[in-house]
C-alpha cells in the first residue's frame, strides 16, 4: 500500500460518514499557517499525501490505516490514532 493506492482511492471516494472521526483533529501545518480541522479520513489522507512529505514510519502507518478504512477494511477511530501520531511527530498536532 502506497501513495499511488491511497490517491488513488481518494479520487473515487466520496465524503462519507462512514470515514468521519467522532472528534475533529486540529493541525497547523506551519507557523504562519492558518489551524486546519481534520475531520475524517479522506481529510487525513489528503494531509499526509501532499502536505506532510517526509517518509517515516509513523506517516506510512497512518497512510495505510486510512486506506483500510476507504477499503472498508477498518473503522476511522483507527484511522485517526495513526494520524494523530503522524502529526505529532510532525509537530503540526494543535489539539487531539
């Protein structure tokens, strides 16, 4: 699973309530930035895909747990620890 798989997922899934969080994720993605909310996994997916860049662990994790998710393989709470986590170690986590 991969960026192409997850992009390519992203493209042909439509909001859903499904992928949605029961809590909004907060992010600033730079100092300057505006906060963003996170509130589902398609949101999610599309901030690690083009946002955050660096390949680690915790951003592949996350982008796989929000492909099982849009595969209907898993459920968003599962979706959101991992981002939560991948934002964190990319302190642009604002509040969880």
């Amino acid at each position: 699973m991969g960026r192409a798989d997850l992009a390519a997922r992203l493209e042909g899934n439509g909001r859903s309530e499904l992928s949605r969080f029961e809590r909004p994720v907060v992010i600033q993605l730079s100092r300057h930035a505006a906060e963003r909310v996170v509130f589902d996994v398609n949101d999610a997916a599309t901030i690690l895909l083009r946002d955050l860049t660096r390949e680690t662990k915790k951003r592949k994790a996350a982008m796989d747990a929000c492909l099982r998710v849009l595969r209907g393989e898993s459920h968003p709470p599962a979706a959101r620890r991992a981002f939560v986590a991948a934002a964190l170690e990319a302190k642009i986590l604002r509040s969880d």
